[in-house]
C-alpha cells in the first residue's frame, strides 16, 4: 500500500510567516519557561525549533531530512540524534502553545453571556508503528457554533473517555456518545454547573424514577412504534460509597425505524461473536431503541428539539476525520513516548492553525495580504473575522450556510427538502438550528 501524501514543505518555506502570525506571541520567552530551549547549540533561537517540529509533524518529514533540508536553508546546523533530544525535551512547550490556542477561543463576546454554548466532546485513539492496540488516546472538544476545537488533550490509552476531562459551566451544554454515560462524568459536569446530552445503553447507568425506584428503560419503550419517542422524568441512581449524588433530568427514547434497528441487532451479534459469546437478549431488544439522557429543561429543548442536536455529534467525528486525513494525526512514526507526544501536539497545533486560516479566509478571494478578513466572516459563523469568540448567536440562514449540502454526482437526481418526521428530524431545519448553535 502506497503511504499517504504529505503536506508540502511550503507550509515552513514561504508559508512560514503566516503560520507564526497565527502563533502566540513571544515565542522565546515561552520556549525558556517551558524548558525547550536552553541554549542555542545548532538550532539559533525558538522559532526556529518550532519550525523544524512542524517540518518533522506536519510535513512528514524523517529527522535527517529535517536536518538535511534546514542545513541545506542555512536555518539550523544539528545531527538528527541532536534535534531527536530537542523535540523529545520541546513536548511541554508544545503543551503550552496549544493551550494558548485553544484559550483564544474560550471568550464569550459582549452580549451572548446568556446562550448555551453546544459542545461536542468525544475521543480516538492512536497507535504507535507496528503495534495492533492503543497507544495513545486524543480527547477533542468541539464548539458546534464557532465550527472548531476548543479542547485538546493527549494521554496514554489507560485513561479513558469520560465529561471531567472538560471543563464546563453553566451556559454549556455538552453532547457525547455512549462511552461518556458514566455516573461519576453526569455528576461532575452537574457540579460544575453544566449541562449535557448523552446517549446510554441501556444498563450503563441504573435510573431511577423521581421517587428513587429503580426505572427500567426497556420497559418504559415498550409499544412504541417506529419513529415513535417517548418522554420520562428520571434521576441516575445515587451511590453513597463513591460520593455521586442523584442526578435529575429526562430519559428520551426514540424507537428506531425496522431497518436501522436490523442494523444494530447485526451489530449486537458481530460483538457478541468476535467475543466467543452469546448475544444477550436484553441487548437485542435495546437495539430497537435510541436512548438519551439531558438535564437541559425542556423549555430550553423539547425531545424532537434533543434527538436533532444529538445528531450534530457527527461533526466531532467529521474533525477526527479531518485530523486524520489533512495532517494524518493517526500516522504516528515514533516509539519514544516524549517523542510521540510531541508529534501528536504539533500534529493538533497544525490543526488549529489550519482551522483559523479557514475561518479568516475561506470566504473571501487571496490578495497577498496578511492581515485577517476582519469583520467579515465566513457564513457568519461566531469567531470568524478574527473574533475568537464562540457560542455567538448569528441570523438563522447564515447558520444554515454553515452546513452546505453534500456535493451531487453529475447527473445525480436533486433531492426535495421535506418536512422532519418525528423518526429522522432534519437537524437543519431552523428552530432545530437554532437551538444546537445558540440555545436561549
């Protein structure tokens, strides 16, 4: 198999200049604090350093072309065993850059202090050359309204997803899959004075009705009929020994349509196989049915309103997509875990870089000139035009703009928009918009 194709070596040749306007200031300064650069020993000052992770992460280049090509550039006069040590010592401070970057995209702007912020929180793993398993996990944030990352955290695959891996208040809203449904992460997050939306399993978190019965999910879906959902006010069961609280909020269960629920009881099977096992029958019965849990209200979101904002998860997949396709996040070359860490943090560095020149510049034609596009931004997404706010609420056909349809083949019959059914909701329809970009 051939490998993939590589970032061109432009982006630290005549590029260069604009990635480090994109960059924290006073990269010296931080570089010393941090410990990455000491002395000068080959490598002149900070930036220079950077330029050469970025050349071995994001390029794709191997430590001696590293070395060959900034030699050949008169940049940096090093041996690769030497610039090995550097970007193995440098990891903290790639740390510290990327958390500069995702703090520019944590202030609210003057006016939307009382929206709810949607965030989408999910995790990937990452596996180092010649190795079957996980190496590495990525958590990621992703803010639906402002359309980028604003957390990113690496750690060994032994740590798992859960909500205390982001911080939350009390105008966010998180949305999550199943591997989040955990009472310890719901808890926190309520502590915290957050809100979410998580799918559950139909076990992973025992319920309780607001009386502190145990509530039985599958029991509660029986006799509804496909594309039919339901509405029930429950509390997560509390747990005394491990200090976790009853969490209230409202179980929403959709019934699947006949198809999509074949396609799941397939699934349920493929595991149960691949494990030696026998499919539970509990199991089979729970793949007829989507199950979420909220503790937003439902004057701030109805069911429908849920079931179409907890389809908006795909767009954290869609960047684990982009983070492995446009700078192969996943094409780890290293073993060394200091090195490793460093590739991974310049590989989500380069990321949030490349998502600040789509935001500045996707939406107006390149005339040479570096400064931002300024008050004019892309399909009034928040942040754009250089504001790095996020959550702002924006006109509804500008939101809607943010969402292009897919691209049809030549010749492709062009499809009728129609009116959402309660089984598939379209999560563009306008008040559904509205509420997953900026709920009021």
């Amino acid at each position: 198999m051939s490998s993939p194709a590589r970032p061109a070596t432009s982006t630290v040749e005549e590029d260069w200049q604009q990635v480090l306007r994109l960059l924290p200031a006073d990269l010296d300064e931080s570089a010393r604090t941090t410990g990455a650069f000491r002395r000068r020993r080959g490598v002149p000052n900070a930036e220079t350093l950077l330029r050469l992770a970025f050349a071995y992460a994001y390029c794709g280049l191997s430590l001696r072309s590293v070395v060959a090509w900034a030699a050949r550039r008169d940049l940096a006069h090093l041996s690769d065993v030497a610039l090995l040590k550097r970007l193995k010592k440098a990891a903290p401070w790639f740390s510290f850059l990327l958390t500069a970057k995702l703090t520019q995209r944590l202030a609210l702007p003057p006016g939307v202090g009382r929206s709810l912020r949607v965030r989408l929180v999910d995790a990937s793993s990452l596996a180092c050359p010649g190795t079957a398993g996980t190496d590495w996990r990525l958590h990621l944030g992703f803010d639906l309204g402002a359309g980028c990352t604003d957390h990113a955290e690496v750690t060994p695959a032994a740590d798992g997803e859960t909500f205390k891996r982001h911080a939350t208040g009390p105008d966010e809203v998180l949305v999550a899959d199943r591997g989040y449904a955990q009472r310890p992460g719901i808890a926190a997050v309520v502590k915290a004075g957050g809100q979410l939306l998580v799918r559950l399993n139909w076990h992973n978190v025992p319920l309780q009705d607001r009386e502190g019965k145990p509530f039985d999910p599958l029991a509660a879906a029986e006799g509804l009929a496909p594309g039919e959902m339901a509405e029930f006010a429950v509390q997560t069961a509390p747990d005394a020994k491990a200090d976790l609280p009853a969490v209230a909020g409202r179980l929403i269960i959709l019934r699947k349509s006949e198809a999509a629920a074949e396609a799941a009881r397939r699934q349920v099977r493929l595991n149960a196989r691949r494990k030696g096992r026998t499919p539970d029958a509990r199991s089979l019965a729970a793949a007829d049915y989507l199950f979420l849990f909220t503790n937003v209200t439902p004057e701030r979101l109805s069911a429908a309103e849920a079931l179409s904002l907890y389809r908006f998860r795909w767009q954290i997949e869609l960047a684990f997509k982009r983070l492995k396709s446009l700078v192969h996040l996943d094409a780890l070359t290293a073993h060394d875990p200091a090195l490793c860490r460093s590739f991974i943090l310049v590989k989500l560095l380069s990321m949030l870089i490349l998502e600040d020149l789509c935001r500045d510049y996707a939406a107006l034609s390149p005339w040479g000139e570096t400064r931002p596009a300024g008050a004019v931004g892309l399909a009034g997404l928040p942040g754009s035009g250089g504001d790095p706010a996020a959550g702002d609420r924006r006109d509804a056909d500008a939101r809607r703009l943010a969402f292009p349809p897919p691209r049809l083949r030549p010749g492709a019959a062009r499809a009728t928009p129609q009116a959402a059914t309660p089984e598939c909701p379209s999560p563009l329809s306008r008040p559904i918009l509205s509420h997953a970009l900026s709920l009021s």
